[in-house]
C-alpha cells in the first residue's frame, strides 16, 4: 500500500445479499414489485393533481413535489438493488458510491423539509381561510418548495464532503445493500471524529428543526380548532 496516498479503494463490494444466494430471484421479484408500485402511485397521484382543476391548491402543489421526491429517493437505492440481484454483481465504483450516498441524503433531507412546508400550508388554511389563497401564491409556493431544496442541498453536500474527505483503503466491503453513512465510516482508515460530529450535527440539526417547526403549527392548528368549538 502506498503511505502517501492512502486513499486507495476504487470501488466498493456491497454484501448485503451475499449470504443468500438462492433467495435473489424472490427477493428480485418483491423489490421490483414495491419499485413498481411506488413509481406509479406517485406518478398516478402528481398526473392526477396535474388533470384535475379541482386539485390546484397549494395543499396538492406541495403534495405533487412531495410524490416526485418520494420517486427520486426510491430511485436512488431500488434500480442498484435490482441491478445486483439480476446480475449477481455486487461491486460499485467509488464514484457511484459517493452520488447514490449524495442524492440519498438530498432527497431524504428534502421530504423532511416538504413536510414541515406542508405544516405550515395547513396552519395557514385553518388561521385564516379567507386569504388562503391570497397568502399562498403561487410564486410564494415556488419559492417555499426552492427553499426546502435548498436546505436539503447543503445538508447533503457537508455530509457527502465529510464523508468522502475520509481515506478509504483496503477494506472495500459495506456490509449492506447501498452506501449508507454508518457502513462507510466503519470502512475509513483515517480519523472519524471530526466527520461524525458534523454529519451528526447536520443530521440531528434537520431532524429536530423540522420536528419543532411541524409540532408548532400543528399544536396552533389544535389551539385554533379548540377555542372555535
């Protein structure tokens, strides 16, 4: 091995299904089949709100953005999965690697933003239903789906950064189905800390920002509906 360069892996084994050989075509066939049933009930449900005037809301336009996302995130992970049990290829570059992990954590930081959006799109239509429509423009909505994106793009750039700054040599095998964070950090040769208490961070930071700012709305949402009985 190369000590001026420890950074010496290329590719990634993933070992999640390699116990069980003789369960890939079953587990091939139910993969494929909540892959197929995820894709077309999100695509189903954004055509619908497209089609139907009825659904031209702010509450559907978020629902709509939230349905593509949920789509993307699936076909982050599931197309890898399948791909390895069809062909019993259990090996992923480093550099697809590090964009499965990167769009992951993109569309997983991005659904939790989406949410707490939705929160406040509700609160907005119970605390004054007159200018719903009013306070949420369309251009507001754009605006507020664009923030939610951002947010969850720079979370998913500091975790991927953080990730892959680390050295990754000799030992290539995640013991899972897809580059997942804990998986890839056992395999790092260098110094973990500093990486784990900013993804950590980052990680906790979305999680509980979101949670408050959802409860928030939703505990106000029930004052509303208490004091109107």
């Amino acid at each position: 091995m190369d000590n001026n360069n420890l950074t010496t892996v290329t590719e990634f084994i993933l070992m999640g299904f390699t116990d069980y050989p003789e369960w890939e075509i079953s587990l091939f066939l139910v993969f494929l089949c909540f892959y197929l049933v995820t894709i077309l009930g999100n695509l189903g449900m954004v055509i619908l709100i497209q089609m139907n005037l009825q659904l031209q809301t702010p509450m559907y336009f978020f629902l709509s953005h939230l349905s593509v996302m949920d789509d993307c995130y699936t076909s982050v992970i599931t197309p890898q999965i399948l791909a390895m049990l069809a062909t019993g290829k259990e090996v992923i570059s480093y550099g697809h690697c590090a964009s499965q992990f990167f769009f992951f954590t993109f569309c997983e930081s991005t659904e939790c933003f989406l949410l707490s959006v939705m929160s406040y799109d509700r609160y907005v239509a119970i605390s004054n239903p007159l200018l719903y429509t009013v306070t949420m423009s369309p251009k507001k909505c754009w605006n507020l789906v664009l923030g939610a994106c951002i947010c969850g793009l720079s979370g998913s750039i500091q975790r991927t950064t953080c990730t892959f700054s680390l050295s990754f040599c000799e030992d290539n095998k995640i013991n899972f189905f897809f580059c997942d964070l804990p998986s890839l950090l056992k395999l790092a040769c260098s110094d973990t800390t500093n990486a784990e208490i900013i993804i950590v961070l980052c990680g906790n930071f979305v999680i509980l920002v979101n949670t408050l700012v959802t409860l928030i709305f939703y505990m106000h949402m029930i004052k509303l509906k208490m004091s109107s009985l």
